[in-house]
C-alpha cells in the first residue's frame, strides 16, 4: 500500500487501529485457548502441554503432527 500519501496523524491512527485489532484477536485466541485446555485438546493429540501444543499449531499452520495414535474420538472412528 502506498503510505506516502497519508498525513503522520493517518499514519499514527493506522498504527493505533492495527493494535487494536491485534489485542482483540489476542484476547479471542486466550478464550479459545482456555476452552481447548479444558478439553484437554494438547494432551489428546500426544502434546506435553497446551503450551507446546500451540507452538506446535502456530509453526505448522495446523494441528501438531504426534507419534500417539490420535484422539479418543478418532480412535472410535478407526475402530468402527
């Protein structure tokens, strides 16, 4: 985008919304997050911890690749 033709105050005002947004998403990402801990998500797909669970998630885009056998779910699914 070409910001030359903004004033230093537009500037300021997009730098300042930008961080809105990303605190808004953050703050949706920790929700999420605690519900997922809950459900123990991490330990489910073969993760120590939720912690190393969303590095996991956050480098490869998706769900953590494990050497476990899967969630109890997808273990009733290969089973039926």
């Amino acid at each position: 985008m070409g910001w030359e033709g903004f004033t230093t105050d537009q500037l300021e005002q997009e730098l300042l919304s930008n961080r809105h947004l990303r605190s808004d998403i953050d703050a949706e990402d920790m929700e999420i997050l605690e519900v997922l801990d809950r459900r123990q998500v991490a330990t489910a797909d073969g993760a120590p911890n939720l912690s190393e669970w969303a590095a996991a998630t956050r480098e490869t885009g998706s769900k953590p690749i494990t050497s476990s056998p899967g969630t109890k779910a997808d273990q009733q699914t290969q089973t039926i």
